[in-house]
C-alpha cells in the first residue's frame, strides 16, 4: 500500500492523518480514504477527484471503511473495489442468496427487502471456498506448465530434426555416390575387358595382314629378278608357273580388304545401366525425407479392479509381489518374494495358478515370449526360465548361473535383457537369452545399490535405458547410443521405484513416498501424475499393448493388486 508508513492514529484509535499532506510535512485530519489511491485524504486532497477528470472514477468512501480496506488487503494484486458497493460508495456487508448479490447496509434496507434469504458476510466461511479455487488454479498451472513443456521439447525436436534432416542427406548423398562409383568401376572394368578381347582380335588380323603383305613382297622380287637376269624362256615359265599364285594373293588381299577396310567396334553397357537405374531410383525410393514426430498428451487412468493380497494356507508369510509382467494374451505374472513363487493372475485380477521355485528370494519377472518368462534372484546368482502354458501350468524350464546379482529386469529385444544390478559397479547390464553378462559401453556413476534401491527400463523405440535410483530421488535416462544421458529431479518423485514404458514410450514410475504413478515424456519432464489408492507403490507393469497397467505395493497388512486401463 502507498505510504501506509505515513498514517497516525490518535488514543481513540479513530483519528488518520491525511497522507498527500504528510508527504508536504503537514499534518491535516484525514476525513475520507481513497479506495484507487489506496490512500487516506482530508477535504482538500480529496477535493482533487473532482477537479481532474482521469481521477473522476476513483471511489471515495469513509474513513472507518478505509481502515478496514488497509487491514485487510494489503497486497498490490488485490482489487479493494470490489469490496465496495459502487452505488453507495459502502463496503459489502450483507450476501443476497436468492438474487446471487453482495449488498452494502444501503442496498439490503432500499433495494432487497423483500428477499427471504440474506446472510452476514462476517458469518460466512469462504476461506475454504478461496483454497479451493487456488487449488483449481495450482492444478490450472501446473497443467500449462506441462504444456510449455511440451512446446519446449517440440521446439527442441524440431531443433534436433533439422540438423539430423542435413545429416540424413549427407548421408544420402554418399550413398548414390557409392552407387555411382560402383557402377564406374563395373563399366570401366567392363571396357576393359572388352578393350583387351578387342585388341587381341586386331592384332591377329593386323598380324594376317602383314603376313601377305610379306608373301607379296617376296613374290615381287622373285618377278623383278626373273625379268632382269632371266631368260625368255625362264620368264615364260616363271608366268605361267607363278600366275595362279598372283590372281590367289590378290584375290585374299581383295578379300581381306573388303574385310577389314570398315571396322564396327560397338562395346554396350545397357544391362550395367538398367542395373545402376534400378539401384538409384531403389535408393531414392527407400529414403524419405520428412519431419514428422507425435507430441502425445498426458495418459489417463481408469481403475478395471483392485484387490487385497491376503496370505493362503500354503503361504509361511505375507504376500509381497515385487515384480509383475503381463504377457502376451493378457494375463499377469506376478513374483512374490516372501512365499518363493510365481502366480498368474486372468484379466479380472483371479488367481489362476501358482508355482514354487525351487530356491528362494525370486525378485522380478520379464515376459520372453508367448510361453516363457525370466526371473531373477536377490541372494543367488541366477536367472531362471519358467514354462507357461495355456492352461496356466508352470515348470522351470532352464537356469544360469550369473557372476552378478540381478534385480529389475526387462526385454530389450529377441535375445537381450536389461538388468538392474545389486552391489554392482555398474547399475544395470545386458544379459542375453544363453546367459552371457555384458556392461554397456557407457559412462554410469560408480555406485552400488542395494537390494530394492535400483530399478531399470528398456526404452525400445528410443534405444534408452530409464534407470531409477530411490535412495537418491532421481530418474536417469541413457542413450545408449550416443551415451549422453538426462537426470530427473521432480517434487513428486520422492523414493521412485519400478519403472515400465508406456503409450508413445513415455516412461511411468512409480514413487512410495508420494504415492503417486509419475508419467515422464520423452525430455524427461513431467507429463502427468495420479494417485494412487494404495500406500507404498513398488511394482509396474504395462502391458504389450500398452493399454493395460497393473501396480502393487510393499505396505504391510495392506497389500494390493491394481488394474487400470490407459486411455
């Protein structure tokens, strides 16, 4: 408020100095209180609103009522206009319910004295109302929040395409390139075989020629000698001896003349061409060129059903389901770890059968494929395979022995795993289908985790690796290939701990402390989040279809089973 510093009140209490003339170092009685100026004013000063025209909607009002705007509004964003009646310049007092209107002490006795139902401001509860419309407006925020969100990270995409758009034709480029080299090399080294075919041809026929070329000459001379030093008889002989030779020569190098005086040479490549068109415009037609990405709106959840976990006979302890996986048809798996065995569960969340692993401790469970999941161990190091029927029987199929333990584990394609680790240098690992245990080639902290402290995902369609670290409040995402990664820090990820990958691959956790599933997009921010009817979430489960999601958690006495559907 303006110079409420500068206001004076007398024993009574009733008494305000005027504040433009405090300011001039004169002390006059304030008799009215400016609601626009925020301000108290004596005669004078007040007079001033109807002096100058851009101060002629100013609302003047009494002295007492000032006081009670300057106590309770002392906040620049509050409006104390609407406080004040504007026919009678008097604060609101009464609240007509029947004509949905706020009257002053004026308006209650002139305008609404026939109205049955108005009520004491003073008496009404509206500070619950306020929270709640601040609570619509926190929620309001938080949605636009999300939205900017989203337009940062489109905006960082488009970014991102753009620059990926000039790689891709660099790369395209040196493609056809290549295929225009190897389409030079095939038809030079094409010409060149037929060159070196030709040229042999030629030096055959050149060699013919020359051959009668030399018989011809020498046949001169035997004549030239004849008819010198021969002779008449010798010369007559040698004509008639020698006549059918002559008229043979000339008759094989008229022969060979009319052979050889026009030389077709004719090398075509048309076959190499068709081949090198077919390949390019192959080239061209396999490539687009185009930017286009989905940015998805937030998931929803639909409760299908919920269940409570209760001990069977056969059960020595508690229920505690901490892992889940849907498989293929819709049925859910479910490890729990107190009992040692694997259940499967219909899509109504019934029991359908139960398997006792042959050792103890099984931690978390990954569907292989129609017939088949995997199941890691906390205290041995294994992996074992189970056999799912149809029918819902189960049987240990194979088991590795592993030079880690394992906890969290999940496909990463046909014949790969991504594991979460326990008292592991590395926080997870690729394990294949036949056992073999590899790290990846890229830079993780160098800490080791304990037994439930370290969750993992494979992000298929990204080739990601979504790690979350409960101790730490923290979601990490790694790029595999590039081995960049993002760390996620987010008031409602407090204790995260199973993670599975969702519609559009947006990644869902689960968080104990807030009991909430935390929707994250793809720069890693938060999308959505929704509570959870259960305390301490610890396991996820999205199905292959992605329109199913089950959660359960760790709360003792009070263990469940959810089922929604993702909208």
């Amino acid at each position: 408020m303006a110079d409420t510093e500068s206001m004076v009140q007398d024993d009574t209490g009733d008494e305000h100095l005027c504040q433009p003339c405090s300011r001039k170092d004169i002390k006059s009685t304030a008799n009215s209180f400016c609601s626009a100026c925020k301000e108290f004013q004596c005669y004078d000063c007040s007079n001033g609103h109807k002096i100058y025209a851009f101060m002629s909607d100013h609302k003047i009002v009494s002295v007492s009522e000032g006081q009670i705007h300057v106590s309770s509004t002392d906040c620049e964003d509050v409006d104390v206009t609407r406080y004040v009646c504007t026919k009678h310049n008097k604060l609101f007092e009464f609240y007509c319910q029947q004509d949905d209107a706020f009257l002053c002490s004026k308006c209650a006795i002139t305008s609404h004295r026939k109205c049955e139902v108005i009520v004491d401001i003073e008496n009404m509860d509206g500070r619950s109302g306020c929270e709640k419309l601040k609570n619509e407006l926190v929620e309001a925020i938080h949605s636009t929040y999300q939205v900017t969100e989203l337009l940062n990270e489109t905006e960082t995409r488009l970014s991102d395409d753009i620059r990926a758009l000039s790689d891709k034709l660099k790369n395209m480029k040196a493609r056809l390139i290549k295929i225009f080299d190897d389409f030079t090399d095939a038809i030079l080294t094409h010409a060149s075989v037929y060159s070196n075919t030709t040229q042999d041809d030629l030096k055959k026929k050149k060699v013919k020629c020359e051959t009668k070329i030399k018989s011809m000459k020498k046949t001169i001379r035997t004549l030239d000698s004849i008819m010198n030093t021969g002779t008449p008889a010798e010369q007559f002989i040698t004509e008639r001896t020698m006549l059918d030779d002559v008229h043979l020569a000339v008759k094989d190098a008229t022969s060979l003349n009319n052979e050889l005086s026009s030389i077709d040479i004719n090398c075509k490549f048309n076959e190499q061409l068709k081949t090198f068109k077919s390949d390019l415009l192959s080239e061209l037609c396999s490539e687009t060129l185009d930017i286009s990405f989905h940015v998805s709106n937030p998931s929803k959840f639909e409760l299908v059903r919920s269940i409570e976990l209760k001990q069977s006979a056969d059960d020595v302890k508690e229920p505690f389901y901490t892992g889940i996986d849907f498989l293929t048809d819709g049925r859910l798996v479910a490890v729990d770890k107190q009992n040692g065995k694997c259940l499967i569960y219909d899509e109504n969340l019934n029991v359908k059968n139960s398997y006792k692993l042959p050792r103890n401790f099984p931690q978390c469970v990954a569907v292989v494929s129609d017939d088949e999941v995997a199941v890691t161990s906390a205290n041995k190091y294994r992996l074992d395979f189970l056999n799912v029927c149809e029918t819902n029987d189960m049987s240990l199929s194979r088991t590795y022995q592993m030079n880690a333990k394992y906890y969290s584990i999940s496909m990463m394609n046909d014949v790969n795993f991504v594991v979460s680790t326990i008292d592991h240098i590395q926080p997870f690992r690729n394990v294949s289908m036949s056992g073999d245990e590899n790290d990846f080639d890229i830079d993780t902290p160098s800490k080791k985790y304990a037994v439930g402290n370290n969750y993992c995902a494979y992000i298929r369609g990204r080739n990601k690796v979504v790690q979350s670290a409960t101790a730490e409040d923290k979601i990490y995402i790694y790029d595999i290939e590039s081995g960049e990664n993002i760390v996620i820090k987010d008031k409602l990820i407090k204790s995260p701990c199973d993670v599975a990958v969702g519609p559009s691959d947006h990644v869902f956790v689960v968080c104990k402390d807030t009991k909430c599933l935390v929707e994250l997009a793809h720069g890693g921010h938060v999308l959505s989040f929704h509570q959870l009817d259960m305390n301490y979430p610890r396991s996820i489960a999205v199905s292959k279809d992605k329109k199913l999601l089950a959660v359960s958690n760790s709360c003792v006495c009070r263990k469940k089973l959810s089922l929604y559907k993702i909208a």
